[in-house]
C-alpha cells in the first residue's frame, strides 16, 4: 500500500529571488540546497528531516504550496482510484520528478511528488541547475 513519506516542501512565491534567498538563508538559517535559474526557483534544507522550503516567482504556482512525498506517483494515482477516490490532476512532470493532486473523502487536496527523475533519492550538493 502506498504511503506518504514525510513533507517534501512548502513552496513560496516572492517578489524578489534574490532578496528572500538572502533572508532564508541568513534569518531563518536554512542551508541553500539548489538553485534552478531556468524556472526561478531555490530550495532551502531544513536542520532536520529532508523537507524543503522553495522560493519561486511563478504567478502560475498557488503560495503557499505544500506536497507530500512518495515512492512512486504514477502506482500511488492508481492505487487511490482503485479504493475509489479522485485523481484531481494527474501526474505531471516537475523537477524532481512526478506531481498529481488527490482528493481525501472531504474533497481536501493532497499534492504528492515523487523523486524518480532523481533516481528515488534528493539530489543537492550545492549545484545549479539549468544554469
């Protein structure tokens, strides 16, 4: 049965890249994880638990955003429709690898992401991406 794993990120928009990254890293004391200039987005670590907090300036993603990680999207979409519940958007590609959008009885969303463009595994080491 599929699970979720833990909180993969909480996303922000800001106005200025640049001047929330400044204040993530030197007020909050968050650890720049990545930074990806093709889609104005940087990722921060927090001390403990592999979760993220992700700047960005794209109007298009609602803030804040929040999404659960999983082993697989694709099986966890399939599995929710086999119990009976809605797939509200179906798996997309992101960065890291796969997003969809469920529903629980109540109609609340659940956004769930998977790492398989990673190979299962969060890559940081500190690179740039797409620059």
């Amino acid at each position: 049965m599929p699970v979720l794993r833990r909180i993969d990120n909480v996303m922000f928009r800001v106005s200025d890249l640049d001047r929330a990254a400044r204040f993530y890293e030197s007020e909050m004391g968050m650890r720049r994880a990545w930074t990806d200039t093709e889609r104005g987005q940087i990722g921060f670590l927090f001390a403990e638990g592999g979760s993220e907090i992700v700047i960005h300036t794209d109007p298009a993603i609602p803030s804040p955003d929040l999404s659960f990680l999983v082993d697989d999207v694709v099986a966890f979409c399939e599995d929710h429709r086999r119990h009976g519940h809605t797939v509200r958007r179906e798996p997309t590609d992101v960065r890291c690898g796969k997003l969809a959008l469920l529903e629980d009885p109540d109609g609340n969303l659940v956004q769930i992401i998977d790492l398989s463009w990673f190979g299962g595994a969060a890559r940081y080491a500190d690179r740039i991406l797409g620059g």
